[in-house]
C-alpha cells in the first residue's frame, strides 16, 4: 500500500513540478488536470475528475466534466450560479470552500489625460495607452466589459478612437511596470490593485472609484465590491471602492454525492495541515466564513456543509 502511495505522490509531484517550469518568458503548462479511479484490465476508469485554471472551468464543472475545480475569483463563480454576466443561463454550482485571498480589479488613469472618474474614461475621445491582461477570458478583462457595456462603451471602441493596448501577462509584468516608471502608458485595468497601485500613484497615476452606473451593473449582476482602504495602500488618497476578485472557490457541481464532497474537505483539511496556502497556514474556518478574502458567492455543497458543521466551523461566517 505503501509502495503504491508514494507511485502516486511520484506523478503527481512531477506534474506539479512541470507545471511550474518556465520556457523562456512563458509557463506553458500553468494548470493541472487529474482524473482519479482505478485501472482495471488495461483501463483507467476515471472516478473523481480535478483541475486549476481560468473561468473556462466554471462551465465544465457547470456540466459535469469536472468534479472539482480551484478557479478565481469567486465573483464569478456568483455570477455562473445567478446566470448573468458572461453566464446565459443559471449553472448548478456548489463549492466546498473559498481559499482566501484578498484583490481587488483596478481602474487607473494617468493625471495629465484629466480623466477623474470611470464615466469620464469611457467617455474621453483622446487616444488612450491602457495595459490589460493579454488573455480575453481573464476574468479582469470579463469585468472591464460588465463595466463599461454599463458606460455605453467597450474596450475595442477605445481602440478604435485611436488608442492601444500593451498586453501584460500578470499584474507585475515587467513591461507594464517599465511602461508605468517612463510615462509610455495613460493607464492600467487590472487585478492585484495594491501589488502595481504604488508604483502608479508614485508616477502620476489616479485610481477611479467604481460607483455610479459601472456600481448600479456590479450590484444588478451580483458581483462584490470592496472598500480598498490606505491601509492596503498607504500613497492612496482616500478610501474608494473597487470591484472584488478576492477567493479561489473550491467548485464542484450540485450532482456530486455527499460522501464524495465530504471527503474533498477531509483531504483539503489535511493538505492545509502539511502546506501554506500563499505563504501562511491556514485553518479550514477561514474556508466557509464569507469574509471579503473569501466570499462565498455559491452555496455550500451538503457534504462540505456536514464537514463544517461538525467542527463547529459554521457559526464563524460573517
């Protein structure tokens, strides 16, 4: 039994590890996708299928392709179970947990464009120099068009009025931090507000508050917003609300057996144990408690909400 154990933790680190692996500039294996089951008469019977990645994996839990799904940020994971935004139709989600981690999206203009307000980006008629994510269906970029279809506008419109768009592959891209220090970009959208927000307001950036119609869309579609406070970021002038991409909901699908959920959480709790989760140990309250790191926006699944109640964990939400 033994033997096999350590056969399985073998493939399952190297994946991790090939993950991780840069060629160049780039990480072309990001995420992971396991199928467990057994392997029986020369075939593999997969029981219990797991990924990480991008919002793509909301629908395919959404229709049973996968069991279990870490995915970012659980707005979105909200937005697929109401059926709005980018979700036509309700999907049937539950999730045994939210990972905390606090972000929020964004919005900063450069101060000599005049532009002090997300009504007035949408509306400014001067060629624009704005740094995005590169991938469409980041969930950032899904946000920039539930805000500005609330403005009458979208991105590729301000393209068209002669603008560009410096596409960065994180937050802290290199190219977009170079662009910010030289003044060679008028603004960044983008998750992760307090990692590049610093260095925008140390070069005469101005982050935009969400509020008005772009608030009036956020809140019609259910997605959170969140108070950024100095405290977060000291440079910043005064508190303002920014949009929440906080939480990397743990989702499966509300087909999925008690038992099954159940033991997802038995072995997320001893995960937690043995491994930081962003560089700290966590505890499994902070999973289900509904705080602004980790908001549940989706239901628990019974298995999980047996699991917590058991621990005594439940009463701890806020």
């Amino acid at each position: 039994m033994e033997g096999f154990a350590n056969r399985t933790e073998l493939i399952v680190r190297t994946a991790l590890a090939l993950s991780q692996q840069r060629v160049g500039d780039e990480r072309p294996w990001r995420e992971v996708h396991l199928s467990l089951g057994l392997a029986a008469g020369g075939h593999f019977v997969p029981g219990v299928k797991l990924a990480n990645g991008g919002p793509d994996l909301i629908a395919a839990v959404g229709a049973g392709e996968l069991d279990l799904a870490e995915v970012n940020p659980a707005a979105l994971v909200g937005l697929a179970v109401r059926g709005t935004g980018p979700f036509a139709a309700p999907l049937p989600l539950r999730v045994i947990g939210v990972l905390p981690a606090w972000d929020g999206m964004g919005f900063a203009v450069a101060e000599r464009t005049g532009i002090t307000s997300l009504d007035e980006l949408a509306a400014h008629r001067q060629p624009l120099r704005l740094s995005v994510r590169e991938t469409a269906s980041h969930s950032s970029r899904l946000l920039i068009n539930e805000v500005f279809a609330a403005l009458g506008t979208r991105l590729e419109d301000i393209v068209g009025r002669g603008g560009s768009l410096q596409m960065a592959e994180m937050p802290v891209d290199p190219i977009r931090l170079a662009a910010i220090r030289d003044e060679s970009i008028d603004g960044v959208m983008d998750e992760g507000a307090t990692r590049w927000g610093a260095l925008a307001l140390e070069h005469g950036m101005r982050l935009l508050s969400v509020d008005g119609e772009a608030r009036k869309r956020l809140d019609s579609i259910g997605w959170p917003v969140l108070t950024l406070p100095q405290s977060r970021l000291p440079r910043l002038p005064e508190p303002i609300t920014v949009a929440s991409l906080s939480g990397y909901p743990l989702v499966t699908h509300d087909s999925l057996s008690e038992d099954t959920a159940y033991r997802m959480c038995l072995a997320l709790e001893r995960t937690l144990e043995e491994l930081p989760w962003q560089g700290a140990r966590i505890d499994m309250r902070r999973l289900c408690s509904n705080t602004d790191e980790a908001p549940l926006t989706a239901p628990l699944h019974p298995g999980a909400e047996r699991f917590y109640s058991e621990r005594g964990l439940l009463g701890f939400r806020t």
